[in-house]
C-alpha cells in the first residue's frame, strides 16, 4: 500500500506532459547565392565598393570579384548555413572575403556580416563583425548566418565578394536553410 500512495504522490506532482508547438516550420531548402569565379588578378578588377575599405596599413580598396543575391526567403527559426553545393556536402572557399547583407524586400538593409580571410572590413566608421573564423575556406555548413538574420519576416540575401590585392577567387556558395528538429519537450503543468 505504501509503494501505492508513493506513485500516486509521483504522478500527482509530476503533472500531465503537454506538448509544445515549435510554430511554423521553414521547408528544406537551398539557393545558390554565388556562382564560381575563377581565380584571376585583382589588378585585372575594375569595379570598387567606395562605401567600403579594408582595415590594413596599405591596399585598402575594396574591389568587387563577385555578387549574387537570393530570391526573398524566410527563416522562420531554420538553421542557415553556407555551403559549396546544393546537396550540401562541400565547404567553400574566397579570397579574400563575401560581404553578406540582409535586405528587407523594400531594400533597407537589417544586417551585416563578412566571411573570409580579412583582418577587417569598415563602411564609414562602422566596423563590420565577421562570420566564422578569419581564412580562406570552409567546411560544409561551417558559416552560420543566424547571427545577422531577422527573427522573423521575409528578407534577401546580397553577397559581394570582396578582394584589396593579390589574386582574388569564390567556389559556389549556397544558402541551404534546414528546419531544426522538432522540439515537442515535455513540460509539467
């Protein structure tokens, strides 16, 4: 009888589980952002950002390899990460660096990030935070972009890969947005 009232005790206190909606879920998806640009001079470069320098003690124009930007896209709690294919299976590699901006469907821009191999990237006196680590390539799905996207609500992504001397280069570069594993947690009432 006492192993009785003892259940009955456990049961009580423990409550019913209840499960929890982990709300709208983005379906698997991926976008190619960057096509590859094969390696070449950056002397061979005409086109520059005149908003944007890089953060050295000599070349800091920022001449413009590449640029891609994505159809309107929603992350709804999804993982985003970058990749060097759509089957997400490869990493990618820049020299020197993507500048990537989250614009809102009317243009403004909420955010900013880079990713690659820079000791830093200012447009006016804001310094812009990077993304991973500072180097050359990544492994597959390495590159978060979560830090930079809005909660909620539709946006693009604009990449424009970036180069201050050298030779300058991009892999293909996609958005693969993966819904998270569902989170039906048990709670106590």
């Amino acid at each position: 009888m006492a192993r009785l009232n003892w259940l009955l005790v456990v049961l009580a206190l423990g409550g019913c589980p209840k499960r929890v909606d982990p709300g709208p879920q983005v379906a698997p998806r991926a976008v190619r952002l960057l096509a590859e640009t094969a390696e070449r001079e950056t002397t061979s470069l005409t086109e520059l950002r005149p908003d944007l320098e890089f953060d050295t003690t000599s070349a800091r124009a920022a001449y413009v390899v590449a640029t891609g930007e994505t159809p309107i896209l929603q992350a709804e709690g999804a993982q985003v990460r970058l990749y060097g294919d759509e089957a997400g299976t490869k990493g990618i590699e820049v020299d020197n660096c993507i500048l990537i901006e989250v614009v809102s469907p009317d243009g403004a821009v909420l955010g900013r990030a880079v990713v690659g191999y820079t000791d830093g990237l200012i447009q006016g006196k804001e310094h812009i935070d990077s993304l991973g680590p500072r180097q050359f390539r990544f492994e597959a799905g390495e590159v978060s972009l979560e830090p930079i996207l809005p909660e909620r609500g539709p946006f693009k992504l604009r990449a424009t890969v970036l180069d201050n001397g050298g030779v300058s280069r991009v892999s293909d570069v996609w958005v693969r947005l993966t819904p998270r594993a569902s989170t039906r947690d048990e709670l106590r009432e």
